[in-house]
C-alpha cells in the first residue's frame, strides 16, 4: 500500500519536535513580576526607570525539575499599570527591560547593552551558577544556559540580551533548547 503512513511512522509525523513542557504549580514556579522597590521606580544597579523608547525582543525560558517556571508579566513595569487578564500595560515609567505578557517575551530598549543578569536583578530573582530563581543546585549540577539552541559555557549572567535571541535557563532535568523564536511583529 503506496502512500500510507501506519504504526509508529505515523506517530513519529505527529509528534512536534519540542514536546510541550509542562508549567510547574506553587509559588517557585510561578514568582512575583517585580520587587515593590522597582514597582515604586527606584534604581536597580545602573539601571533607571524612564520613559518608553523604541524596543526589540529577546525569548527567554526558564525550566526547572522539567517544569516551566513563568517569566511573569510586569517585570521591569513600575506604578502605575494596568493589568488586563494576564497582561500588564505601563502608565509611568518602564525600565529597559520589561515584559508586558507572561509569554517569556522581553522587550529590551534598543541600543541598550544589557544581559541576563540584568533581567533577574530587576525580576528580583537570583540568578548564579547554582541558583535560578526560587531552585538551587550544586557546583557539581550548575544552572545551564543555551542560546539559539547552543549551551552558552560561561557565567549565565553574561548571556547578551541581544535582538531576536532565543536564551534557556535551566536547573535539574533536560529540556530540548528551543532555537529559536518567532516574535511578534514589531520586536
């Protein structure tokens, strides 16, 4: 029979190649969009709360124990904002990072020089070589990092939050690296 799929070939079609990875429950997984400190604006390092400028996007994914750990919407977004559903829209100042959907999608203003240890310290989360926001591991098992799908070797806080990048975060199980992202229009 010429041109029929049968058995394990017609699962092996079926299947995608990154298998849905499911959301962890409780609060590690599911961590605050932001410190009340930037919530108020305030300086977090060199970093400073100002006005919207022309943005792009990064893609970043953060697994932990093969769960999803959610980058919330609101990170990098002070007082005042408005929260539609899950998604957050800025009526003051915005941070050059921020994340307006719980999508793992943050808008990085352009021209800024920023990195991955940025995005955590205005999350208010810990990022290091044997922490990922609320999980902790070994020297032995460290936090790995891949970008476009290739394992960044150095310290994960040095990962560029480059235009169109895909970045993973990960502690515990393997995930697949996605390697890349198809950003909405305008990013």
């Amino acid at each position: 029979m010429r041109g029929v799929v049968t058995g394990l070939a017609a699962v092996a079609l079926a299947a995608p190649p990154y298998p849905p990875t499911p959301i962890g429950r409780g609060p590690r997984f599911h961590p605050p969009p932001a410190p009340e400190s930037v919530l108020r604006g305030k300086p977090v390092g060199e970093l400073r709360c100002t006005s919207a400028r022309e943005r792009s996007g990064v893609h970043v994914e953060v697994f932990a124990r093969g769960l999803v750990v959610v980058i919330p919407s609101g990170i990098g977004v002070a007082r005042p904002l408005v929260r539609t559903g899950a998604f957050v829209r800025p009526r003051g100042c915005t941070y050059p990072l921020r994340t307006l959907a719980p999508t793992g999608v943050v808008e990085v203003a352009r021209g800024a020089q920023l990195r991955v240890g940025d995005l955590f310290d205005v999350w208010g989360q810990p990022l290091s070589r044997t922490r990922l926001a609320g999980f902790r591991t070994t020297e032995a098992r460290p936090v790995r990092a891949y970008v476009a799908g290739r394992r960044w070797r150095g310290d994960v806080r040095a990962i560029p939050l480059a235009r169109l990048a895909q970045i993973v975060l990960e502690l515990g199980a393997y995930i697949r690296p996605h390697p890349r992202f198809l950003f909405p229009r305008g990013l």
